[in-house]
C-alpha cells in the first residue's frame, strides 16, 4: 500500500543506523513490527493475576487421561 508520511530525518536515520536497514521503507516496516509486538506482549502481561495458576498441575498428564479416554470410546 503506497503512503506518504512526513518523517523525522534524523529520527529515520538514526534507527536505520542502529537497526541495520538499508531503506527508510524497511526502517518503516520493523518499528511497526516492533510496535505490534510490544503491544501484544503487553496485553499478554495484562493477563498475569487474572487467570488461575493451579499449583501441581500436569498439562501433560491430563492429555495422556484425555487421549486414554477417548480411545476407550
């Protein structure tokens, strides 16, 4: 998608230097990519306290019951 923005030069090249882009296209494209990925991380971290840590548990065991269960059928 072709856009115009009016960026910050300095701004550009600086994060051009320091993470290795050749264009300011590629500058562009991996802040927003950093962008989305920081928000993401953050909404994970929102998570943290708000669901039920059930000490002892053994995810791994209980799909062994589940697939145990469902061959028995």
């Amino acid at each position: 998608m072709a856009t115009n923005l009016a960026l910050d030069d300095d701004l550009i090249e600086e994060a051009r230097h320091l993470g290795g882009q050749r264009t300011k296209k590629e500058v562009v494209t991996q802040a927003l990519l950093e962008f989305v990925q920081r928000r993401r991380q953050a909404k994970l971290l929102d998570l943290f306290g708000t669901v039920e840590f059930v000490e002892g548990f053994d995810a791994k065991a209980q799909r062994q019951v589940a697939r145990t269960a469902s061959v028995d059928l």
